[in-house]
C-alpha cells in the first residue's frame, strides 16, 4: 500500500490554478475563503465548495465531448 498523499497534484505548477479555481467555486456559492487556513468553515461550506468544483468540472468534460 502507497504512503503517498491523496491530494497530491502530478504538476506542481497546477497548484496555483487549482486554488484559483478553489476560490472561484467558493465565490460561487458565497463562501468566503481566504488564503492559508480555512479551518473555520462548517462541514456545509466545504462540501458546497467542493461540490462546486466537481459540477465545474463535469460540465467542462461534458464541453469537451461535444
């Protein structure tokens, strides 16, 4: 069994497009965060955030496809 990291990105250069992207998911669904600690968020907030990114995700695929 693999020791390695689930959120572990294969191009660390992608990192910061992911948390723009992050940022931009919460925005969406009116969460504020802020860089650094989120630890403040309720289980509601994150998984709206994360949520969000997902559906993003899935509709740019679904564009792909077309």
């Amino acid at each position: 069994m693999s020791n390695k990291s689930s959120n572990h990105l294969v191009n660390p250069a992608a990192r910061d497009a992911m948390e723009k992207f992050k940022m931009e998911a919460a925005s969406e669904v009116g969460v504020n965060l802020k860089n650094g600690y989120n630890g403040d968020l309720t289980s509601r907030q994150a998984g709206s955030v994360g949520g969000q990114m997902v559906k993003k995700m899935i509709e740019a695929y679904e564009n792909g496809m077309k």
